[in-house]
C-alpha cells in the first residue's frame, strides 16, 4: 500500500483552512470575556501529546537500531502519523481481527515470521486494492509475480484476490528473499523496492543491512510503517484507540465446495446454494466474472457461508427461499434426481 502522501497533503491544507475559518468566526463572534473563556477551553481541552519510542523494538527477531538518530526520527515520524491518523488506524484494528487469524496460520505454516502479518496490513489495510501500476490484492502482488509463484490471473479467476493462496505466494517471495539478503528485514524491504533493486543499492553502498541505506522516499519509509503498525497494533490502549469487542470485524466462517464442472452462472449457483451473488462475490473476490469456465480440468473450491452468516449478508432471504423451491420443483417435474426404476 502506498503512502497516502496527497491525501494527507489535502487533509492538512483543509485543516488550516478551517483553523483560519474558525479564527475569523471567533474573532467576530466572540468578544471580551467570551472569547477569553472559549479560547481557554480549547488551549485546556485540545491536546496533542507527544510519543515515547518503546526501549527496544524488533522485525522478525531482528533488532531495530534505535541509537542511530535517523532510525529514531524515522520510526518517531511513523509512529505519530499512524496514531493520529485516527479512523484509518481504527478500521485497521477492526479489520485485523479477522483477517490476521487466518494469515498467522499460513505465516507459521510456511515458516514466515509472524510480524509479517503487518507487511499485508501497511500493503493494502486488508482490503483488495489495486495499485496504480497494477498489484492487486492484500499483498498486492503484481500479475507476473503473481503466475511465477502458482496462481492463477485472468479476466474469470484471479487468485491475487484468495486471502489463503496470496498468503502463500507471497511466503515463496520472501523465503526467496530472505535466502537472497541473509536477512528478513531486508526480504520484507525488497517486497516493496524489489529483489533487483535492493542488491543495487547494496552493492553501490557497500552496505550489509537495512537501517544503513540510503533509499527513495517510500522504501526508506517502509519498515517504519510496518513497525509502527506492529506496535500500535499490539498495544493499541497505550495509543489511545478505545473499542469493545463487539466493534471489531468477526470472523467469516463457511464450508468449502468443491467444483469441477463450468459454471455458466455465477448467480443461479449462488441461488442454488441458498445464498446470493452478493454473498457468493463476498467470500470469493477472486471470481472475477458472472460464470466460472473448465478449460483446464482444475477444481475449484468456492466458499459458501454457515447460516448465521448468510443471513447477515443475504437481505432478501424470500428470494433465495422462492429461487431454491423453484428449482427444487423444477427438478422434481423433469424427474432428474428421481432414481427409481
């Protein structure tokens, strides 16, 4: 996920607009003693406090070098941006509560450390974007990274978009990295510069690690923001983001179904299944068109959700109801399905 620097360019330029807006308005509104009164309670009431940086932090084991002064002041930067960059940090916690259960366990699987999981959250905020160049998915994964790893990218099926088969392709590169730099913390800084370019860069500065590079703007920046994320993430009361449990984001559960024959229409097949295509596109993004074609003999496993879930998604749970009779009936008249002799 790139760094939203024009965005927060915008956000800044409206928040001094409408400091200066709300100067005016008190200025000509309030005078004497109730301009005095308000302008005590703002300077009591609105506060900005300062971070303290933890002792120690670490990436995957490997520790940060917080006593060099620009390692401090990158990681002090990060941390302040994500912390009062409130309501996206917000629905990052939201999100991570689903979502990272499920990328722990192939982290461990595919022996992957586990702070990983914060690379995908900083790549994408756990949703499936696609960048401006391309790279799709919550790791985004560029196309042909995507097919060199196993996955399969069409106009139909694009498994960029599969949370557990990404997952996985993007614990190929970064064993591959890692195999290549010695080192997680520079595997997880060539996910965003590229193998290529991190050696470049290695070779020209005759340096061995990560925190002694001089990088551009974004890959300088990135294993700052994943371990900001870390620690926020992770100790979110010592950040000030309050919520109870019921506000974060449940997990999905459902069964899988295998299918090995062409689907002409992905909504018939959610209908026949008790759910809609809402529902079905829900749980698998990476069905990218209305059917599903077998041009290759492969089976496919496509999520169907558990009943609670299908009524939190399905609103009008008559026409599921009314399709599945319908189609029921219309099997019982033709007499497929009836195997009396």
């Amino acid at each position: 996920m790139k760094t939203p620097l024009k965005t927060l360019v915008i956000s800044a330029s409206i928040l001094i607009v409408g400091l200066f807006i709300l100067k005016m308005f008190t200025a000509s509104t309030f005078e004497g003693k109730e301009r005095e009164e308000f302008e005590s309670n703002f300077r009591n009431n609105y506060k900005i406090f300062a971070l303290s940086l933890p002792e120690e932090i670490s990436f995957a084991d490997e520790i940060v070098p917080l006593n060099l002064i620009d390692v401090r002041e990158k990681m002090d930067r990060e941390l302040l941006v994500n912390t009062y960059w409130q309501s996206q940090t917000l629905l990052l916690l939201k999100r991570s509560n689903r979502y990272f259960p499920v990328i722990e366990k192939i982290l461990k699987e595919e022996n992957v450390p586990e702070d990983f999981k914060f690379l995908a959250l900083m790549e994408s905020g756990l949703t499936n974007v696609v960048s401006p160049a391309g790279a799709t998915g919550f790791w985004q994964l560029m196309k042909d990274a995507a097919k060199e790893r196993g996955l399969e990218v069409n106009s139909t099926v694009d498994e960029r978009y599969h949370l557990e088969k990404s997952t996985r392709a993007a614990c190929a590169y970064l064993k591959e990295a890692k195999a290549r730099f010695g080192s997680w913390t520079l595997a997880a800084a060539s996910y965003n510069m590229g193998m290529s370019g991190i050696s470049n860069q290695l070779e020209r500065q005759k340096a061995t690690n990560y925190y002694d590079l001089v990088l551009n703007e974004e890959t300088s920046r990135y294993i700052f923001r994943i371990l900001a994320a870390k620690l926020i993430i992770t100790n979110p009361k010592n950040y000030g983001f309050i919520y109870r449990d019921e506000d974060l984001y449940g997990p999905l559960r459902s069964k899988e179904v295998a299918v090995d024959a062409p689907i002409e229409n992905l909504a018939d097949f959610a209908f026949e299944n008790g759910i809609n295509y809402k529902t079905l596109k829900f749980l698998n993004p990476w069905l990218r068109d209305n059917y599903l074609p077998q041009t290759t003999g492969k089976t496919y496993v496509v999520e169907i959700p558990s009943e609670p879930l299908s009524e939190v998604l399905v609103h009008d749970k008559a026409q599921v109801a009314n399709f599945a009779r319908s189609s029921k009936e219309a099997i019982d008249e033709s007499g497929e399905g009836n195997t009396s002799e």
